[in-house]
C-alpha cells in the first residue's frame, strides 16, 4: 500500500510544481465542513488547478472522523473537463480506515446542451480494495442525466 501512495504524492508534488496559466477571474479554493449525526464530522477543499478556458482540472480532498467508533477517512480526488469536446474524467480515492481503500473513476459526455439545458450520459467503475475480506467486486455503472 506504501508504494502507490508514494507514487501519488511524487506525481502530485511534481504536477503542482509545474507553472500553469492562472485565469484573470480566478476564484479562491473552497473550504466545506459539516457534522452529521450526533460525533461525525466531515471536512472538504476544492480547488482548480488548471482552467484556460477550454480545459479545466478540478481537485479536492475530503477529511472524516466519527468521534464514536473513533474511525476515519481521508480522500482525495481530481475531475478534468473539457469543453470544447464536451468529454469529463474524474477519479476519486479514499482509505476508509481499515475497511479497504474505495477507487471510483468515471467518464461522461455532455450530449446536448444549450442556454437552459444540458443532458449528460457516463459510465463508472468502482471497486474497493484490501478490505479485511480481500479485494471487493468491481462495479460498472452507466447514466443519463439532465438539467432542465
């Protein structure tokens, strides 16, 4: 487990070294945090990276503690859009504390969009990895969505 998180960390110390064209109205990353049920407290940060106007790269990290099983999660996620060929990619990682590492990944395709809609279809893949009973079953997903 220590190797690809090694691997991760140098690839994302190396990909936010790199100097990226910064947009005239950039906009501060945002900070979220919430507490759920009576003990259980969730923190998150989103921020860009990249956006030149017809590609964006979005990042996020997210942070739970449940003060009464005294459990965990941390994650982390990146989301890429670009707008001219109306495709997405995200992939999104959390450790759940014991309970296996869940990886999520996803595509989508924006099919029709004009001034007061847009339609969207995706596919997804999932699996949860090194739970205390093995490796879980990958799941596969598709979807349609709209905003009317």
């Amino acid at each position: 487990m220590q190797k690809p998180l090694v691997l991760f960390a140098t690839y994302l110390a190396l990909a936010l070294a790199v100097p990226m064209p910064k947009p005239a109205d950039e906009k501060p990353n945002k900070f979220d945090w919430d507490v759920r049920q009576p003990g259980i407290l969730d923190l998150k940060t989103t921020g860009t990276f990249y956006d030149d106007g017809g590609k964006r790269l979005d990042g996020s990290a997210t942070y739970s503690k449940n003060f009464v099983d005294r459990s965990q999660s941390v994650g982390a996620g990146l989301n890429y859009h670009d707008y001219n060929s109306r495709l997405g990619a995200g992939l999104n990682v959390q450790d759940l504390d014991g309970a296996g590492t869940r990886v999520q990944a996803d595509l989508t395709k924006t099919l029709l969009k004009d001034q007061y809609s847009n339609i969207e279809g995706g596919l997804r893949y999932g699996q949860t990895f090194n739970t205390p009973y093995g490796n879980s079953e990958p799941f596969f997903g598709g979807f349609v969505r709209g905003r009317f």
